[in-house]
C-alpha cells in the first residue's frame, strides 16, 4: 500500500483541511505515468463499493472525489454548526445489502448501526397515535385501539411481504443476465455469456416455481398496482394505511393511486437491520461512518483514493470508441481501459464523455430523462426535543415517539394524495407529508455532549438535537 493510501487509512475519510497540496502528494506524482486497471469517478458510497471489490479481485484501482470528503450522498457534514455533524442527504440505513457489509466486513471498519424501536410514530391531529416497530405485542396493541380486524391481518401482510422480498433478494444479488453485444468476442467468451445468463434464468425460475401460481399472481400485482388498492385490500384504518402509505410515495413524484407505487412499498421493506426485515436504523456518527467503513475496507484492499481532483473529461479511443481513461481538471491523465463513474448519467454521459462519441438517440434518451423530485430535506439543531400533545408526559431525553420516523400530514391515504395532486399542479402543497428523524436521540456523537437543554419555546440552531425532516409535497 502506498504511502498516501495509509495515511488515508489511518485518518479514515481524509478531510479538506488534510487535503492541501502542501501536506499531501500531488495528483500527478500519485496517479500519473502509470495505467491502473480501473479508475472510479467520484467516491460516493457506490463508487467506492466498486473500487474495494475490484482491489479484492487483484486490480489496481483508484478512486477520484472531487470533494474533499468522500461519501457523495452518503456524507457527515461537520463544517455546517460548530460541534454537530449532519447527514445532509441520505440518513438511515437499510438497503445495504447484508452480504456486502459481511464481506467488506464494515462493522470492523468502524460502522455501527443504531436499531430503532419504535420504528414509526404516527400523531394524529384527534389526539390519538399509533406506533410500530419490530415488537410484534406492541404493534398488536397499537394498531387494535383503531381496529382489531387490522391488528390480525397486519402479522399475514408483513408474512406475505416477507415472501415476495426473498424472491427479490435473489434478483438484487446475482449479476444481471446482460447480452453483451461485443462483436469481436470470442467464441468462448460468447458461450459462457449465454451459460451464466442460462443459469441466472433457471434459478429464478425455480425460485418462482415455489412460490406458487397464487403468490406469483399476488406479487406481480404489488408490482404494477397503486398503493392504495393494496393497502385498501388489507386494512380498514385509515391512520395504518397512510403510515404504511408513506413508504410508497417517498424519493418519488406519485400519489398512492398511482399505478406502480405498490412496488415502491416493497422496495422500502426490501432492506434489513441486524437480519430483521424491513427495519431502518441510524448509523453512529453519521451516515458519513457508512462511506467512511467502506473506503476502510477499500483502502486495506489497496485502492489510491485522492480526494480535490475533478474529472474534466474522459479519454476515448477515435477509432475503437473503447475507454483510454480520464484528464483532470488540471491537465493530468489518468490511464486506464476501464472507467466506472459515480458521477449522474447525465454528468457522464454529456459532460464527461467527448461530443460525437455516443449516439444520438441514446444521449437524448440521457437528456430527457426526469430529475424532478418532490423532496426537500432540511437538517436543523434545536434546543429541545418536540413534544405532542398526543402523548401523555414530557420526555425532555426522547420517549418511544422520538426513537423512528415520526409522521406528519400522514392521517389517511387521501391527505397524502392531495399533497401529492397540489405538487404534480405546480403549487406547494398546503399540507405536505412530512417524515421527520431524530438521530441524536439515540446517537450521542452528532451533537455536543454536556449542552443543557432549554426548555423555552425559542429556536435556537445551535442546541442539542438534530432533527432531519424529509418533506414530501
């Protein structure tokens, strides 16, 4: 391992204030004059996933972060409030698949997960509440003070969900049965293609095969219903349903009549925590610990991460169209024949990749393709904790309503399709969904420790608490 790489290793995700030029080697004595059998653009959570297996496989790799600090999305921002460190985008954890942190062994790199219990908390404006978590008697009891009928059916929904994201987790962990269109490929290679996606295909099947012609009818309809009709096959409260509801329209410009939101229903109970289905937790220290364990794993496996240098452009062969590898902002040339960008498709595909490379239909496809998003997210530090009027007591260090996801503006599946209807007009909505997390509650590394809590009705954004609101119009 390089020099760089362990003094990388050492202070975890390299900082921007340990990234000067003065302190560390220069992008051209690191990456120039050699050819590297992959290089990464950007070193957000999935770049960097790539670069710790291709390392693992005995490639030589290295990783390019614009940033000064690597994560992309996945990030603990500390330069925001003096003593508070903030996951500004993603900031819970559950999609990542179990077998990668098994095998870039994370939680030795440093990752933590915080499991929550309760999960979800729903108040309502009546002066009731509902929450739910991984405790089957509480979510039983919960949900009977709205309706007992939902209370025996809720155990044979997660069941029946349960079924249908085994089937998915085979899907999610196998390579893609991609047909590759490499007309100078050998005959061999061109077999073996057709083999390994022969294999993909007659497992999958199998998987299917046991299913049953009844589940299979069940989950392909999850698949392309709307929420709603799901959930209104399942249940008669309305507070459940549009708790439930939520997990269907969040990251997504929809409503729960949309055809195709029961899908995203699954996807989001498609992840797991500690091996228990469905569950989202906190990370200790910030989502950024997530990237930061990961970049561990990738450096220990031998990657050259270097963080300030921006990819201007990548270097493609006039004649081949093949990859010749990237060019600095700087000047400097990084050669590899494989390149892997974290950057957007866009990013890639306009900004980086040379003009009258790629063809025409495909670069408007890239053009056209719909960014737009009804997500605003805010992180604030606030002297004391909410409280609601709906539960009895004050718990000035967080009770079971401030461990989860707190919902707002989540009473019934139809609160949630106007919110939806005013923002697909063009207006905000008058009352948007709101999904608001409390990490500090449980993880006492993000804010200051020994900072007194204030209990004055003032907003001070300089207290204890962090709060992370996802907001859905």
């Amino acid at each position: 391992m390089s020099p760089a790489a362990r003094t990388l290793l050492r202070s975890g995700v390299r900082s921007r204030r340990f990234s000067t030029e003065a302190q560390s080697p220069s992008p051209q004595r690191i990456l120039g004059g050699k050819r590297w059998d992959a290089v990464v653009i950007g070193g957000g959570h999935n770049g960097l996933t790539a670069a710790a297996y291709l390392a693992r496989a005995g490639r030589s790799v290295a990783v390019l972060e614009r940033r000064g600090v690597l994560g992309g999305a996945a990030v603990s921002e500390s330069d925001l409030v003096p003593g508070f460190r903030f996951s500004r985008c993603s900031y819970l954890l559950s999609l990542l698949r179990p077998a990668l942190i098994r095998e870039l062994e994370l939680e030795r790199h440093g990752m933590k997960l915080l499991p929550r219990s309760p999960s979800s908390f729903t108040p309502c404006l009546d002066g009731r509440y509902l929450l739910l978590g991984p405790d089957a008697e509480l979510n039983h009891s919960e949900i009977s003070k709205f309706s007992k009928k939902d209370a025996e059916a809720y155990p044979r929904y997660e069941e029946k969900l349960e079924k249908f994201c085994k089937l998915m987790d085979f899907v999610i962990d196998s390579p893609p049965p991609e047909m590759r269109h490499e007309y100078n490929a050998s005959m061999v290679d061109r077999i073996k293609n057709k083999v390994d996606n022969s294999v993909f295909w007659s497992k999958l099947l199998g998987i299917v095969m046991q299913q049953g012609q009844k589940d299979m009818v069940d989950f392909f309809d999850l698949l392309l219903s709307p929420a709603s009709k799901i959930l209104n096959n399942w249940f008669e409260g309305d507070v459940l349903k549009a708790t439930l509801a939520t997990d269907a329209v969040i990251g997504s410009m929809s409503g729960v009549h949309t055809p195709g939101s029961g899908y995203v229903l699954l996807h989001h109970v498609m992840g797991e925590t500690g091996g228990q289905r469905g569950a989202w937790a906190y990370v200790q220290g910030g989502m950024g610990s997530v990237s930061s364990a990961i970049s561990k794993a990738a450096l220990e496996a031998g990657v050259e991460i270097v963080t300030n240098v921006e990819v201007s452009q990548l270097m493609v062969h006039q004649t081949s169209g093949r990859a010749q590898g990237v060019v600095l902002s700087d000047g400097t040339e990084v050669l590899s024949s494989v390149v892997l960008s974290n950057a957007t498709p866009y990013k890639t595909f306009v900004d980086l990749v040379p003009a009258d490379v790629l063809p025409d239909d495909f670069l408007c496809a890239i053009k056209t393709a719909d960014y737009s998003s009804a997500t605003t997210k805010i992180n604030v530090a606030v002297d004391r904790l909410p409280q609601f009027s709906c539960c009895k007591g004050i718990n000035p260090e967080g009770g079971p309503e401030h461990m989860g996801t707190i919902h707002i503006g989540s009473e019934s599946m139809e609160q949630i399709e106007l919110a939806y209807r005013e923002a697909a007009s063009g207006i905000s909505s008058t009352r948007p969904v709101i999904e608001m997390t409390i990490p500090s509650v449980l993880d006492k590394t993000i804010s200051p420790p020994g900072v007194p809590i204030f209990y004055s009705t003032s907003f001070q954004l300089h207290k204890r608490y962090i709060v992370a609101c996802l907001i859905i119009p």
